[in-house]
C-alpha cells in the first residue's frame, strides 16, 4: 500500500532545492535538481518510515509534532 505524503521545496541560495515532510519530523533532503529532488525525497520518507516501525521515540514524535500542510500563498514584504 502506498502512502501519499506532502513535501514543502525551496530553493536555497546556491541554486539547491531543499525539501522537508511536515508529516514527518526531521524529514528534510536536498539536490541540484527536481529529478534528483524527487528520487531523494522517497528515500528520505523511505527512511523514516523505517524508522518511525522500529523506533518508539520517533513515533511520539511524529504524533508530537508533524503537521499536514496547506498552501496559502507566498508573499513578498517591503519593510
């Protein structure tokens, strides 16, 4: 059975794309490009899904602190 997870993707200031999974704390990867974003991003929930079987603590705090995600919208602010 697949799971289907949300992933929030920047790019950072040298040109990377960073991701996380609020679903999943700790859950974060990077790459040069969105191919290789994307193979790396079903490695890293991979991982933690192993993880969150064996480990007790990281159960907890996937219940403690993961959150589902909703788009509102980006915004640029003149200070």
């Amino acid at each position: 059975m697949q799971k289907q997870f949300k992933a929030i993707i920047e790019r950072d200031e040298d040109g990377f794309f960073v991701a996380s999974v609020p679903a999943l704390p700790g859950c974060h990867t990077q790459a040069k490009t969105l191919s290789k974003l994307k193979k790396n991003l079903a490695e890293a929930i991979e991982l933690c899904l192993e993880v969150a079987r064996e480990d007790p603590d990281y159960r907890r705090a996937i219940k403690e602190f993961s959150y589902e995600p909703t788009f509102i919208g980006l915004e640029t602010v003149l200070v």
